[in-house]
C-alpha cells in the first residue's frame, strides 16, 4: 500500500517537473531528497528522461529532412546576402559621404537657431530689464539733480512696476535693497530742507511782515480815497489765485521749483511804487515737497506734527520781546513785523496746502500770541514817558491790527488794549502839559500885553478869542487886559485836545464817543493840572500883589474861553455841543477857585505887608506937633497910607476890568 502512494507521489512530482517552470522547481526536488525513496524517484526519473529522449529522437527522424532542405536554402540564400550586404554597406557609404555636408548644415543651422532663441530671449529680458536701467539712471539724475519729489515717484514706479518684470537678477536685487535706503535718503534730506526754510522764515519774518504792513498801509490808503474792496483782502491774494496755485501744484500744490530755496533775495529787492505781496517774498517750495514726500512715505501725520511742533516753538520765540523794546519805537516795529510775518506764512500755507495746517490750529496759535503780545504790550509801554512815542506806538499797533485783520485775524482785543493805553496816554500828556504850564507861568511877566500895531493885535485875537469892542476903538499903543500866561495857555489847550484827537482815531469809535473822551480828558487837564499850577504860582514866593491881580484878570479871561474851547471841540468831533449827555467842560469851577486862592493870597499878603509895616516902623509916641499944635503922622503910616490907596487903585481896575469882561463877553452866562 505505501508502495503504491510513493510510486503515485512520485508521477506527480515528475508531472509537476515537467510542467512546471525551472526557477519554481527548488521545492519540488527539496520535497523528493526529504523523502526516504530517493534512489526509487531517480529510477522513475530516468525512465522518463528515456521516454523523452525516445520521443525526440523520433520527432527529429520526423523532420529531418525538411531541416536538410532549410539548411540548403539557407546556403543558396547566403551568397545573396553577401552581395545585398555589399550593396547595402556601398549605399551606406555613399549616403554617409553625402550626409556629412547635410549633417553640417544641419549643426550649422542648430547652433542657429540656439543662437536665435538665444538672442530672443535676450531681447525679451533686455525689454525688461532696460526700463529698469533707465528708470534707475533717470533715478540717479533727479538725485543728483536735487528733485527728490519726482525721484520719489520714479523709485515708487521702479519698485512696483519695473523690477518685478525684470526677474531675478543680481542687480534687481541690489536695487531693491537699495531702494529703502533711496527713501529715508529723500526723507532726511527732504526734512533737512524744511528746518532750512523754517530757519530761514524764523530770519526773515521781520522782512515778510513789513512787506505785509506796507501793503495793508497802501491798501488803507486807497481805501481812504477811493474805496475799491473790502478790507478782507488787504494783503492776500484773491482766492481763485490761491486755487489756481493749488491746482497746478496738485495736492495743495506741488513745488514751482525743485531747487532748495527757503526766502527769496528779500535783501535785494528793489523799492518800487507798488508794494510785492508778503508771499511772493516766500519760496515755499521746500514746504510743498516735503509734505508730497511725507504723503507718498505714508508719514503724513509724522509731518503735519513735526511743522506744527516746529511752528509753535518759533511762534514762542517770535512773541518773546526784547527787554529795551519801549525804548524806540523801532523796537516795537520790529517786534509787530516778525509777528505779522509769521502769520502770513502760517495763513499762506493753510490756504495752499491740504490739511497741514487747519482753521483750529491757526486760531490756536492767535490766541497764544494775541495773550502774549497784550501782555508784553501792557509791560513795556508802562514804561513810556513820551506822549510822541505813545501815539506812533498806537498808530502802529493799529496798522498791525488791521494787517492781521485783512488776513481773517480778530483783532478786538487789541483795540480794547488800546483804550486802555488811552487812559496812560492821558497820563502821560498831562505830565507833559504839567511841565508846559509851569515854564510858561515862570516865564510870564504877569502884565498887561503892549501892543503897538494892527498886525500885533490880531496875532493875540487869533490866538485867544478875545471879544471887546471898546477895546478895538481904542488907537494904538494900547494893552491888552491879560498877560502872555493867557493866549499861551489857550493854545496849550488846544494842543492838549488835538494830541487827545489824535490818539483817538482809527479806534473805530463813534463820534459821540471820541467827544466825550476828548471832553473827559480836557476837564481832567482843566481840573487838575492846570488848577495845580495855578495854586503853585499863587502860592509861590515872591509873588507880589500886581501878580496876584493879574492871575485873578487872567483867570476870568480863561473862565470866559471855556465856552470857545466847547465850540473847538464839538467843530473837530463834529458833535453838537447841545447832545444828550454831553460831558461839559469843568473849566469854570477851576478858575473860580484859583481866583479865590489868588485872593486869599492878596488878602494874606496884604495884611502881612501891613504887618510888616507896624512891626518895623520905630514911632516916637510923645512926639509934639510943630509950633505946637496938632500932631502929625508918622511918616511909616503915611507910607503905609499911600501903599494902600495905590493897592486899592489897582483893586478898583481889577473890578472894572472884570466887570466890562463880563458885561462884554457873550458868555457872561458862564458867570
């Protein structure tokens, strides 16, 4: 029975052989040398291998003769092939002695078109890389050339545009790092410009805000003749002007010129007739490019902060006054021109630029210097003594106010402050007239003027309203009732209203108000100082009592004259004497009194005369008459008789003069 399951086991490992392929047969053959029947598989195995042998040899006596014939034709078949191989190997080498010029026009023509696609490719990146160049050498030039502004452009065009379609190239790279260094190259250099021009501007605002002041002057004075505009436009220039400087210039307007220029040759300039605007002095220029550069940076804001910052602290330095300013005026001036110009600039570029400067900012700024200057004002003119300097001092601060006034500034607190000089300004000529009153007191004779022709007697009557008519029938010689004291300070008074008169214009006051402040002044002059001279000369030594009766005519004369000096003023206010609420003049209750002082100083000194009389006379009290009879007076009392009656002459002329002043002036109402 196992001889029977190894023989089948072995047919089946001979059929798995056989059909199975070579490389898979290592099992197989592993599974028969495992095996025990090893010599009993390799008896099978030898028998199938003669079967096969047997079964070939049989096939090949099959086909033998037909393998006989193939190998025959294949010999007749060779000789064939050798003479095709002849004439294939001939062709070849006569199609390869033809092809060797073909294959050299064939190189010839690759290395053509490699030199072609070469060349195309060439241009293609020449085409981009050549705008780059140029656009970089155009970039080189504007730098050279100072024109940061259209540099800054171009490098923006080169940045986004040119280089990225030139590709990567070891110059593109170059000047793509080149490029941030370009812009805070511009940047810098564009700020380096602005603190030029703000230095610049710092120098030269005295020479802008003349510039402006004369212009406002000429405009004040054409407007005065003729009036043509509104004072809003003094110094300015029009507003379509100012739009058409920023639509050529772009944004607010671009540069007029890329060359670095703060001022213009404001040193040089000639003096015409016409006034240049304050602007046209100003080259601003660096004020445009810097800010367009700042815009393109992205760094605005960075800009608009550092130019306000920069202002502000230029406006402090401007509003610092120098510590002698009230000692000229020309201090002064100089003081109101760097003010003024610093506005113009500062109102120049808030209508030009865009944002740089706003409405609040400006107003901002005015408000600090209008405080500042007040007060500087306040200080310094406190220490003015000349009435003169006081009055150009106001005149110039008007000039001032309406300077700024035509550029859009308020102005009314400056002319409150005015009016509040006025009352220093009063001071101030009251010391003078002070002064005036008393050197003309000191220097009169106190006697009647002589006058000895018509021409003498009508440059006293022009002087001094005197009125009588009996006085002008007299012939000449003939005097005059007053003094030299009278006319003299007739005419101080007169003076004393036109100083007040002066002072009081272009305050924008009304009329009525000018009057009343005239009026007011004259009664504070009338009443205090002139009534303090008066009393000072009464009361002064050596005053004899003609002196004494001469004040009294003089005083009464001036009483009368108040009436002319009321008419004086309401002919230069043009105010009607008889207004409602008219301030009169005091004048009255001042000589009044001084005549009362003057005589109770007659009356003081007359009595030490006689006094003085009984104290020194040396009477003989038991003195006989001669031969005698009665006794006779001393001759001290007949002195002091005849000094009396004298005394009492001049009494009795001071009443009749006084009496035909009053009766024969038309003011006698005034008494």
């Amino acid at each position: 029975m196992a001889s029977v399951e190894t023989a089948a086991e072995h047919e089946r490992i001979l059929r798995e052989i056989e059909s199975t392929d070579t490389n898979c047969i290592g099992p197989t053959l592993r599974s028969v040398y495992d095996g025990r029947e090893h010599g009993l598989f390799m008896e099978k195995l030898d028998v199938r291998i003669r079967n096969h042998d047997r079964e070939i040899e049989k096939m090949c006596n099959h086909h033998f003769q037909g393998f006989v014939d193939s190998i025959t034709e294949l010999l007749k078949v060779r000789g064939e092939a050798q003479k095709l191989k002849s004439q294939v190997t001939e062709t070849n080498r006569r199609l390869q002695d033809d092809g060797k010029e073909l294959m050299g026009s064939m190189e010839e023509l690759q290395l053509c078109r490699v030199q072609q696609r070469n060349i195309a490719t060439t241009i293609d990146k020449l085409t981009h890389c050549l705008p780059v160049l140029e656009m970089y050498s155009r970039l080189q030039e504007q730098m050279r050339a100072k024109r940061y502004y259209p540099a800054l452009r171009t490098l923006e065009q080169l940045e986004h545009t040119c280089l990225p379609r030139a590709g990567q190239y070891r110059f593109c790279s170059i000047m793509a790092e080149n490029i941030p260094k370009l812009r805070i190259q511009i940047r810098d250099t564009a700020m380096t410009q602005l603190r030029d021009f703000l230095e610049s501007i710092r120098k030269h605002s005295d020479k802008i805000g003349e510039t402006a002041i004369k212009q406002a002057q000429l405009q004040r004075s054409l407007d005065s003749s003729v009036s043509t505009q509104p004072r809003a436009l003094i110094g300015r220039r029009s507003r379509k002007e100012a739009a058409a400087a920023t639509d050529s210039g772009g944004h607010g307007g671009s540069p007029v010129s890329e060359q670095d220029s703060g001022i213009l040759d404001v040193e040089d300039e000639e003096e015409d007739d016409e006034v240049p605007g304050a602007q046209d002095l100003v080259d601003f220029s660096p004020v445009y490019r810097c800010l367009h550069i700042y815009t393109v940076l992205g760094l605005r804001d960075v800009f608009e902060n550092y130019y306000r910052k920069q202002r502000r602290k230029q406006a402090r330095l401007v509003l610092q006054p120098h510590s002698n300013m009230h000692e000229t005026l020309e201090g002064y001036r100089q003081y109101f021109n760097q003010i003024v110009g610093f506005f113009v600039v500062e109102d120049h570029v808030l209508h030009t630029t865009q944002g740089l400067v706003n409405r609040a900012y400006v107003e901002e700024l005015w408000e600090l210097a209008l405080s500042k200057l007040i007060a500087a004002l306040r200080t310094h003119s406190s220490y003015c003594d000349n009435p003169d300097l006081v009055l150009d001092l106001k005149n110039l601060i008007v000039l001032f106010a309406d300077t700024l006034q035509g550029y859009g500034f308020p102005v009314s607190q400056l002319f409150d402050m005015l009016l509040e000089m006025r009352e220093q300004y009063g001071e101030i000529l009251l010391k003078k007239w002070n002064i005036t009153f008393r050197q003309v007191l000191d220097q009169d004779n106190f006697s009647p003027i002589p006058v000895s022709t018509e021409q003498e007697y009508k440059h006293y009557t022009s002087q001094f309203p005197l009125q009588d008519p009996e006085l002008d029938k007299l012939p000449f010689p003939k005097k005059l009732p007053f003094s030299e004291f009278v006319p003299k300070v007739y005419c101080q008074l007169k003076e004393f209203i036109y100083a007040c008169l002066k002072y009081s214009e272009d305050l924008h006051l009304s009329s009525t108000e000018v009057d009343d402040m005239i009026r007011k002044s004259t009664n504070v002059l009338l009443t205090r100082t002139l009534s303090h001279c008066l009393h000072y000369a009464i009361k002064k030594k050596n005053v004899g009592l003609a002196e004494l009766v001469q004040v009294i005519i003089n005083t009464t004369h001036l009483e009368q004259c108040c009436h002319f000096l009321e008419e004086f003023i309401s002919n230069i206010t043009n105010v009607p004497p008889d207004t409602a609420n008219a301030t009169k003049l005091y004048g009255t209750s001042t000589f009044k009194d001084a005549r009362h002082a003057a005589e109770e100083e007659i009356y003081t000194n007359l009595n030490a005369k006689i006094d003085q009389f009984l104290q020194l006379a040396d009477y003989d009290w038991m003195a006989a008459g001669q031969g005698g009879g009665t006794l006779e007076a001393s001759d001290y009392l007949v002195d002091l008789i005849a000094f009396l009656k004298s005394t009492f002459s001049v009494f009795t002329n001071l009443i009749f003069l006084v009496f035909s002043v009053c009766v024969l002036c038309p003011c006698n109402l005034l008494l």
